[in-house]
C-alpha cells in the first residue's frame, strides 16, 4: 500500500509554497483494448472538438529559437517574445502546449503511471549546523566521524585516492583566514569575486589549550618546515542566496601525500553518484569532474567495516553525502520513490491510449513498443477584434523564479507524522515508509498576480538569474479544434471529463509558463461534433450541401460518456470498493480540484518561504521559515476542504501500521510505565533510565530493558535538556521518537516525572 501523507496538520507545523500534489493512484488503471488503426469503427466515436480558450490570467509561451539564433549562442532565456507563427505581433498557442495540458490532467484522472520522472539528479545533503532534533543530524554526524584529506590519482579508467602524511591523528587542519598572509593572493570569502582555491603553502601548527591541532605560521612554498595545499571553504554563493554574508572564518591546510602510502580506491558507484550530484556552483569552479583530477586535494570517509573502497568524498570536509536507502549501494534518485506498480513499460494507462506512447525500452511485445495517438490538437489562433492582446507595450522581468528543490524531503515526500524527528527522507525505504507526494500543480493566483521583479531588486540581480517576457493580458480569447478518431465512449468520456472542467466557472486550467506566479489561467468553452463515416459516405448530398455526416453531440450524450469514464476508472482503481459512486468524491481528485479552483486560495497562503523574512506575516518566530522543515499540507488543507472521519481514520490507520516507529505530536493518551523498562519500545512509554554521559548530538540514556547500547541507545537533545545529568545516576524519561540507523535503534527522549507518584497524588 502506498504510504499515506498526513490528513490535517496542525498551524504551527504547516508550511508554505505556491505549489502541492495530486496524490499518487495505489494501482494504474489499465487501458480498453486498442483498435485497429486501419478503418473507422461504428462502434467508435471520431468527431472534432471546436474550442475557445479565454486567458484568465496573463498567459505566456515562449517562442523557440532559430538556428541562425543557436548559432549565435543566444539562450531561450534572451528572447521575450510570445510564440508566433507568421507575425510577431499575433500570439498563437502551439498545439503541443494545449496537448501537453490535456494529457496531464487525463492521466491525473484517469490514474495513470507515473512514468516521467528522472532518475536524475541524485540526491545528497549537508547537515553541518543541523540540531539534534533534524532528522538528518545523526544520519550526517555518524558518517563524518572519520573524515580523512588526500589527493585523487587516476589508475586508468577508475580513481583513487592517496592519503596525506598524517599530523599526528589529523590528515587535515584548521587555519583562521586572518592569519593567511595576503602574499598568498588568497581571495578572501566576502570578496564578489570569491571561489574556490588550491594554493600550494608551507606552514608548522601547534596544539591549541583544548588540545586540537591548527596551522600556527603559513606562507609560500619554501618558506615554513611543513608542505602542503591550502584549501578553501565554500561560502554563501555555494549554499547560500545572494549577497548574504558567511560566518565562515575557517579555511583548512592538507599536507602534501604520503610518499609510501597505498592509494585508496574510489568505488566507482560513488563516481557516478558524485558526478551526478554536484552542484552548479562546483561544476562552474572545478568543472564537470570537480574534485576528479591528477593531485587534486580531496576529502572521504575512511573505509571501515571490512569495506576496501571509498564510497563518499566531497572538495571540502564538510562534503555532501549521497542520500542511500537501506538495501541500496547508490544515492538515491526520484524514481526509486515512485512505486513500481506505477511505470511499468508493460502497463498501458488511457492517457497512452488516447495520446500515443513510444517506449524507450525495447519490448518483447512489438504492439507495446509504440501506439499511434487519436487525438490531435491545432494551434490555438488569436481570435479577431479583440484590440491590443498584450498585457505591456514592452517585455518586463518577472520575479526570478529557480528550479525545484526536491531535496526538500517535507514537501516533496509523503509524510505520515509531522514531528521534525520523525519526518521521512531520502534515505528511508522507498515504498514501505514513504514515497513522492505526487503530481505537482501551482496554485491560481487570480487574475492580476504580482509578477514584475521590483526595481531596487531588479538593480542587483545578476544577467544570468533574470529573464524577459512578453505574456498576453487576461481577457484574450484563442480558438482551436481538437479532432479525435476511433475512441471508444471511455476515452471520449477522459476528454469531456477535462473539457468540462475547463469550462465550469469555479475552476481553471493552466497553461504555459510562470505558473509559480500564478500566470496561465485559462477557461475554456467547447462544441462536440460527432463524425458519422458511414452515413458520411452513404450519400453525398443532404439538405442541398455535401453530406458531412456530423452531429453535434448534446450536454445529454457527453454527461453519458463523461459516467461511463467515471465508472470505468472507479472499478478497476478499487475506489468504488471505498464506497465512492463520483471521482469528485474522492481524496484525489479533490485535491485536484482544490489546486485548479478558480481565483486560488489568498496570496499569503500560497508564497514561497523565506530563509530571511523580516516583514509579517511570518511562519514561527525565525527569520528562516525553513529552519523547522514544516511539512506542506494536503491541497485539501490549504483550500479549506474538510475530510471525512474515514478518511482520517485510513490515514490514521496508514500511519499505525508503518514499519518503523516515529516521533507523533502529541503522545498517546495512555503511556506505558515500566521502572525496570519495556522490551517493546514504544513513543510514550516511560522509563527509569540510566544517565551515560554527554555525546555530540545528546545525553546518552541506557534503557533499563536494553542495557546493550550498540543496540539501543537513549539520547536527550539540547532543547530537552533540563536539570541534572550526572553520570551514573538514574532518572526518568519518556520516549517522543524512535528512529534506527543501522543496526542502533535510536531513543529520542525527554525527562519527565515519576508517574508512579502522580498516581498515588491522584
């Protein structure tokens, strides 16, 4: 069973964005058999569709470049103006687009796969600064712990890597950037022009009262007793935004290699995985290798555990680890979090029936290699007489607008508990824990969104972050025809469905480009015509003109075709089985109702977060909005759409039957007590527990039931810590998370009292 997202949460752990989901369906529903393409069936509807599409909101689509303008190495991003086909001056919307927008929302409703989603990038994270209540803290901290410095070495077609001469324990250490002489030419981590640096240095280090290892004097080659590479940090143009200044101080010096070392090799799975996740910052210092040339300084995990190669490195100590699930030797990647059931090449949903599909794979079934759509769409023409079509004399620059950040694992992966401890990532069991949310849809903005980037921004924002456009103004009217062969009432129903959607005044569809903005609105009005081939061809006068043998089809004879989609899909997804008579009824197909409801929900409640918001409203009290991973709710939630109290119950249900325990927030009503401990660990349970000692993410706490701590560790946070902690002694706990790395189950608690003595109170 699919992993369910939280029905409801609450304010103060929900989050923000101009987008959300479409569920995920538990099973594709499968296509009707196919027809022969050779003839028009009786049986089958062929017909045209005549529509007129109305702009609810600034539309653009951009034109696409001329080979000439490829030649001349302009990016699409340099050309404001609006497709067109002939003249500049008369927008026209490509079929392909109006298409597209059909074909998504026929697979959305008729449970479709989920077939288009990369298996790249590969995911990987940085936790450095992380509390001990993320859940990526403890993930990040145990696998750094051996972190060692060397230099990479190519031994023909795969890498290695030769480790440098130790400094005492250290490979690598620490150097203040205001003690590195500026004969160096080091630039400095608040310079515009800052980047990434190798400078070969000599230097001699002393030991520090706390007893670390750092550089004390460090200058040219030559100069001082020791050799080695000066390597600098990344700084706020790296993981940063703009302008915002590092509190970074710290650069680090690696001594040159050990001459008799054996050099290390690289598992070449972690090349890949490397390869595949830098980031562009990296990719534009190092190059599309980074840190993967002759002599080059480079930092890993020392391999343990019997293991002989190094499987994670990065250009600075701090490096990013791949996200790995359990059971997998590669970083993970947005496929492996789609369930199989939904893209496999020998299932055949209705939007590949009616759309066509070609498979990239070679099939042993020759008739699933390719199928020949039926439908076809037209552009859409600029209808006459409707004055100026432009919402500005001039193109403008919109806001910037990035990329998707699908490694923000709260939003863009099923959760189902919202406690920060207890959120699901990209390195849990695919499936079993957790999965992606869905289709993502942007929220409607209304018919005036705010688009154009301010001036003072406008004024510091870099060339390559901007573009302009030229969009359409609200209001304007296009006409296409969309013509349809041999389609069984089904699949004339999965089109109707969509139509009628477009045409209802409480929804809109979207459409082109700036959707995150809230551009793309479009309604739409429609004329069914049903082609009659037999009588066409029967007679060729009626009426005194050619006989066409058409018929407009009535509201009567496209509601049946539209029920008889809805039963189809109802029965073989199972959701009739759930009681529900009407897609409209269900869970997912309310959130895509609720997503392309017409004017959207408040702006406010369909923003981007902020890492520095200073102005009100804002999410909690920080600055950072992201700083406690809320979890983007339901688009059910954020439109004010209640849900049954068995929808509840099955999410509820969902969540009790997950392999692995989580943090819940709030506990269970009845906790269970046990002095001497519970060999069933449980949230809530509470324990008389012995103190261990401090750590780096916590105290430590021995479970009176588990006294083998490789096994089961106790560990109480910072913002949980409250009276004494003296080793040794014993006091008592309750459990508010459990988490397992490797073969530790991890007991996240917080002190409370003897409950034993509140019962007696009572």
């Amino acid at each position: 069973m699919t992993p369910i997202h939280i029905p409801k949460l609450d304010d103060d752990r929900a989050a923000l964005a101009p987008y959300n989901f479409v569920p995920l369906p538990e099973q594709v529903v499968p296509a009707e058999a196919l027809p022969e393409q050779d003839r028009y069936h009786p049986d089958r509807f062929t017909g045209r569709i005549e529509c007129v599409l109305t702009t609810a909101s600034p539309l653009y689509v951009r034109c696409g470049l001329t080979p000439e303008q490829l030649a001349a190495g302009l990016e699409a991003k340099d050309l404001p103006e609006f497709f067109f086909t002939a003249d500049a001056k008369r927008p026209v919307i490509p079929g392909s687009s109006l298409r597209g927008m059909l074909r998504a929302l026929v697979e959305i409703v008729g449970y479709g796969k989920m077939e288009r989603v990369t298996e790249r990038p590969r995911f990987f994270y940085r936790a450095v600064a992380a509390k001990s209540d993320d859940p990526l803290a403890m993930p990040y901290r145990s696998q750094l712990r051996n972190v060692k410095a060397g230099y990479i070495t190519q031994r023909g077609d795969s890498w290695a890597i030769v480790p440098a001469k130790p400094l005492g324990t250290d490979s690598f250490i620490k150097v203040r950037e205001r003690d590195i002489p500026a004969t160096l030419g080091l630039v400095r981590m608040h310079d515009p022009s800052y980047r990434l640096q190798r400078i070969a240095v000599s230097f001699t280090h002393k030991r520090t009262p706390a007893g670390r290892t750092v550089v004390d004097l460090i200058g040219p080659p030559g100069v001082h007793e020791y050799a080695g590479t000066l390597v600098t940090s990344g700084n706020m143009l790296e993981t940063g935004r703009p302008g915002q200044r590092t509190q970074r101080k710290n650069h680090v010096v690696v001594p040159d290699a050990e001459a008799k070392a054996n050099p290390i090799p690289i598992a070449p799975q972690a090349v890949e995985d490397y390869c595949n996740g830098l980031s562009s910052f990296v990719a534009e210092q190092l190059g599309p290798l980074g840190v993967l040339a002759e002599g080059m300084p480079v930092f890993y995990c020392e391999p343990g555990g019997g293991k002989r190669e190094v499987t994670a490195f990065g250009h600075n100590p701090n490096f990013r680890l791949p996200y790995r699930f359990p059971g997998s030797d590669r970083a993970a990647t947005p496929r492996d979090f789609v369930p199989k059931a939904l893209y496999r090449d020998t299932d055949l949903d209705l939007a590949e029936a009616i759309f066509g599909m070609v498979r990239s794979q070679r099939q042993a079934d020759a008739e699933r290699q390719a199928v020949a759509g039926r439908v076809f769409v037209s552009d859409a023409k600029l209808i006459e007489g409707q004055g100026d079509p432009w919402l500005s004399s001039e193109p403008f620059t919109p806001h910037i607008l990035t990329g998707p950040k699908p490694t923000t694992f709260q939003h863009y992966l099923v959760q189902p508990q919202s406690a920060k401890p207890a959120l699901k990532h990209y390195a849990h069991r695919p499936g079993e824990e957790t999965a992606i949310r869905g289709h993502k849809l942007y929220w409607h903005k209304g018919t005036t969104p705010e688009l154009r980037m301010p001036a003072d921004k406008l004024q510091t924002a870099s060339d390559t972050q901007t573009t302009a456009m030229h969009p359409v103004r609200a209001g304007v009217q296009f006409e296409f025809t969309l013509h349809y062969e041999n389609l069984s009432e089904v699949e004339l129903g999965a089109l109707l469905w969509v139509l009628r959607l477009g045409s209802d005044p409480a929804y809109r569809l979207k459409l082109g480009m700036g959707k995150p903005l809230g551009m793309g609105a479009v309604g739409l009005v429609y004329r069914v015509v049903q082609s009659r081939r037999e009588e066409r061809y029967q007679s060729l006068f009626a009426d005194g003109a050619w006989a066409l043998g058409e018929h407009e089809v009535s509201g009567s004879e496209q509601e049946q075709a539209i029920e008889a989609f809805e039963a189809y899909v109802l029965a073989q997804s199972a959701e009739q089985q759930r009681g529900y008579s009407k897609l409209a009824e269900t869970l997912r197909i309310r959130c895509l109702l609720a997503l392309l409801g017409w004017p959207g929900p408040l702006p406010e409640q369909t923003r981007y977060m902020e890492i520095e918001r200073t102005q009100r409203p804002r999410l909690g009290n920080d600055p950072n909005e992201y700083k406690d991973r809320r979890v983007l709710p339901l688009a059910t939630q954020v439109a004010g759409i209640t849900l049954s109290a068995a929808e509840i119950m099955t999410s509820n249900a969902s969540q009790a039957a997950s392999p692995t325990p989580s943090t819940t927030t709030a506990p269970p009503p009845a906790k269970p007590v046990a002095s001497t401990g519970s060999n069933k660990l449980a949230v809530g349970e509470v324990f008389r527990g012995k103190i261990i000692g401090p750590s780096k993410i916590g105290i430590k706490i021995e479970h009176p039931a588990h006294p083998d701590t490789k096994k089961v560790i106790g560990l109480v946070a910072k913002e949980q810590q409250s009276g004494p902690f003296k080793p040794d002694q014993q006091r008592w706990f309750e459990i508010i998370g459990i988490e397992r790395e490797d073969a530790t189950t991890i007991l996240w608690l917080k002190p409370t009292s003897n409950p034993n003595r509140k019962e007696k109170e009572k």
